[in-house]
C-alpha cells in the first residue's frame, strides 16, 4: 500500500515537474533570476566547462522587451559631418559592392602608431588609472573623446555604440626572446608613441550586437550567405584630439519582426555550458553576457540579417590580447550552440530560428 502511495503522489508531480521544464521568462525576469544567483555566489554564478569550474558575472541588459529585428548595411546618406579637426571616409566591404561604415582620422597614422624599432613591442594596461606613454589625456578624458566622435552618429541616425574594452597601449623595449615569453628591458625609456586603443560595440534596443554566428560568413558553400555582413562595431585609437583614427562599421536596423520573445530559465543555461570548454582554445570563461547575433534568412541569402538572441561565454586573456566570445547558448531553448557544425536539428547553424509567446 504505501508504494502505491508514493507511485501516486509522483504521478501527481508529473505534469508540474513537466510544467516547469517548459516554462518560458520575460527578459526582465531572466534578469532577476541572474540578479539572485549571484547574490547567492558573492555576486558570480559558477559554471562547469569541459575544463573546469569558473565563478564568472552574468550581464544582463536592464530592458523590458527584446524584439526580433532584421539589420542591413547603412546608407550613404547617413554618413555624418566630419569632425572639425578631422576628415571622414567612406569605408567599403571586402568586395567593395557595400558601404560598411566610415573612417576618421585626424593627423599622421605613421605619427599615431609610431615608428617599428628592432626589439620593441607595445604592452598594453587596463583600468582608468593606465597611462598611453607620452599622451596628453588619461584613460577617462581618452573615452569621453571618443563618445564625442561618437555623438555625431547618434544625433543623425540614433544608433547607440558602447564601450566593450579600453586599453593604454606604450612601447615597451626587449631585452631577451623566450621560447613563451618576452623579459622587458627596463633600463631604456619608453618613447612617446602611446595612445589608448579603445572598441566599442553597436548596441539595438539597448541589446549588444555580437556580430555573427558561424556558417553566417560569406564563403562558397551553400550553407553559407552569400554576401558579406554587417559588423557593427568600431575601434578608435586616441593619442590626443588632434591625432587619432577610427574604423567605425555600422548596421541599419530595418525591421521588427516580432515585438518580444519569450527566455527558458537561466538554470537550463548554465548546464549548458558543460560543453563549452572542448571548443576554445587558451581560453578562460571571464563572463556570460545577453547578446545579439545574426543570422540570415534562409529563403533570402541575400538579403537583410536577422538579429537573435542568445547567452554569450566570454574570455579575456588581458590587455594583449583581445577579449572575445568562445561559445554560445541558445537563450529560448537553453541548448549549447556548436558553431563548428554545418547543421542542427532546426536547419543549417547559420539559419535564424526563433520562438514566439504564441509558440509556448
């Protein structure tokens, strides 16, 4: 009798244990689910990876809705005027059919980026307190400029870029080659070629665009786009504001496709990370951050990309190096996505997929 009694208690749990499987989040719960994980983890969640457990912060953009949006190349028209000290170009695709962004500069590049010396290499420094050898601005006053360089694309097209990694980069010279390592030779001077080499990324509805999955890369293959895809991003090396040069690529939103998605629970996502660490390499996870990607439309390879959500694992393997994204994780279904295959159950990895309200 009492084993009858237990089978029918779990059979009653059954549909709720189901129920919670299945259930679906706004982003703005997803948020405080990832706000009280990590008040739990003095203010981390941990994650298992194939080679390790790593305490890493979650980022979540502080918004009520995320839509699905359709983004293309910008126009010719939306070219800003050049700033008073500088000039501005256009800035063409690898294939020179499509306008990707702009370049500005002001002053000598050779004089920007300084000379090459034999044993001589640029080490770089983090945080607000690191000096650009020989610049006249600090790291803050560098970062204010170039939200200033900035402005002048949000005014006339309102496009939003944020600051993703902020570097002092000096000329330190060496003294003795390793095989793994460069001992730096202290006694000579470094010379004055600093500048702060700053990346911003373009932001839509206040989301990070994270540029694109694999198989989303124009190449000769049919499970590829065929034409090139916009990056949205920009990256701006500042000596002072009479020397400097920036790579600015933009997207052009065109469409809202859908309105707001639906979001699986955050603990769906952080088991999946388990599968993470096999596809990166000298990588330490150093945050798992909400992000844009794009896709393409499969019945249109040509055409517009689509913009689709997902949970981005990042490294950061210090100032010499730059901080990028190892893996990624579906946010609606919670599934690890490998960008190293052609192909998943919902079609080819580069296709857009996406859930809707009605759909769960």
């Amino acid at each position: 009798m009492k084993r009858i009694t237990v089978l029918l208690v779990l059979v009653l749990f059954l549909p709720v244990f189901a129920s919670a499987e299945g259930e679906y989040y706004t982003i703005r719960e997803i948020r405080e689910q990832a706000e009280t994980l990590m008040a739990a983890n003095g203010g981390t969640v941990n994650i298992q990876a194939a080679h390790g457990n790593f305490d890493v912060p979650i980022e979540v953009p502080d918004i009520d809705r995320v839509p699905i949006i359709k983004i293309d190349f910008p126009l010719e028209d939306q070219m800003p005027e050049a700033p008073e000290n500088g000039t501005l170009e256009r800035h063409l695709t690898y294939d020179d059919k499509y306008l990707s962004g702009w370049i500005g500069q002001a002053g000598s590049r050779d004089e920007l980026y300084g000379e090459s010396f034999k044993n001589a290499s640029r080490v770089g420094q983090y945080g607000l307190d690191a000096r650009a050898d020989g610049s006249p601005l600090s790291m803050e006053e560098s970062i204010r400029f170039a939200e200033q360089l900035l402005d002048a694309y949000r005014e006339k097209n309102g496009w939003d870029f944020h600051l993703r990694r902020a570097v002092a980069e000096s000329r330190q010279y060496k003294a003795h080659f390793g095989r793994d390592d460069v001992i730096p030779d202290t006694s000579k001077a470094l010379d004055e070629t600093g500048y702060y080499d700053l990346d911003f990324e373009q932001t839509f509805h206040g989301i990070p665009f994270n540029d694109y999955i694999s198989y989303t890369q124009p190449s000769p293959n049919r499970y590829s786009r065929n034409k090139p895809v916009p990056l949205g991003d920009t990256v701006i090396a500042i000596f002072s504001p009479d020397l400097y040069e920036y790579v600015l690529y933009a997207g052009r939103e065109t469409a809202v496709l859908v309105d707001d998605v639906p979001f699986c629970g955050l603990d769906k996502v952080l088991q999946s990370w388990k599968k993470a660490g096999k596809y990166s390499y000298r990588a330490r996870p150093s945050k798992i951050r909400f992000v844009y990607v794009s896709m393409f439309d499969p019945e249109d390879k040509d055409g517009e990309l689509i913009l689709v959500p997902v949970w981005a694992l990042e490294d950061d393997m210090g100032p010499d190096w730059a901080s990028r994204s190892m893996a990624y994780v579906n946010a609606q279904t919670g599934e690890f996505i490998n960008a190293d295959e052609e192909k998943d159950r919902d079609g080819h990895r580069g296709e857009a997929v996406w859930l809707t309200w009605d759909d769960v």
